[in-house]
C-alpha cells in the first residue's frame, strides 16, 4: 500500500533539528530549513565548505565527529543526510524507538515525511512534493512557481 502524506506547514523556530552528515545533500537542506530555525545541530565525520561556513557564521552548530546515537538526545527532529545507506537506517530505527519524526536522503520508503522543495517570496511559502516518486517534475513546477512570482 502506497502512503499518502499529508502537507503540514509546521512551527520548528525552537525546535532541536539534527542532521547527519554534512555532504551537498545536507548543505542544501540545512540551508532550506534556516528560513525557519535556528536550532541545528549537525554531526558529521566530514563536513562540505558549505556547511564550514555557516558554522563560521554561526548559524549551525556543528561537530565533526563520528555518529553516536546519544548525539540524539533531546532531538525533536532528525534528518539522516550521510553516503552511508547503513548508517542512515541505524539513524532511522533509533528515531522511530524514540518517537522522533526521521527523514533520510536515500531511503524515502523509511521516512516518516518528505523534505520538500521549497519556494519562499516575501511572507509567502509554498511547500511543493511528489511523496518521492517525481522529483523532476517538482523541480519543474517549483521553478514555474518561482517564475510566476517573480
């Protein structure tokens, strides 16, 4: 059975957000979800010049670091972002024990929602999915979309 998920504009401005790993996949969500806080906590064993400069910037907390679960602790939201399709799993069934909503770049069958592409203009934020199954096509409409507030 295919799930449905359900678009949900939620308040996560003081929310504890943890992303794993710290390649281009996470830069561009972690700069993605900074429109919206500034509580994130990235945990990494290598960490992409991206993400380098916003903890420069201090706008992310980052550890380079090996993943420990405890790294989890009082997370409120998980996004598993690492090349490692084991790791990332082990990230996702920790969460589920604990009842923290998880998201992982390469598995969408375990994630408990989607990250969505985005389009944010003045006070205006459109949240654009597929549940996974075309992200051409949201890429497409997101770049319509863009265009049409121009």
């Amino acid at each position: 059975m295919r799930k449905s998920y359900f678009p949900m504009f939620v308040d996560i401005s003081e929310k504890k957000i943890v992303v794993i790993g710290a390649g281009v996949i996470a830069a561009r969500r972690i700069r993605t979800l900074l429109a919206f806080s500034g509580n994130i906590h990235v945990i990494a064993s290598e960490i992409c010049e991206e993400v380098l400069r916003l903890k420069e910037e201090q706008k992310v907390h980052c550890i380079r670091k090996k993943f420990e679960e405890q790294d989890l602790a009082g997370a409120d939201i998980v996004f598993a972002a690492t090349n490692n399709h084991r790791l990332n799993r082990q990230i996702v069934c920790y969460c589920n024990a604990h009842g923290i909503p998880v998201n992982t770049c390469d598995q969408k069958e375990l994630c408990d929602f989607y990250f969505p592409s985005i389009v944010i203009k003045d006070e205006i934020v459109i949240g654009i999915g597929s549940g996974g199954t075309d992200p051409g096509k949201v890429k497409s409409v997101r770049e319509r979309i863009e265009g049409m507030l121009e």
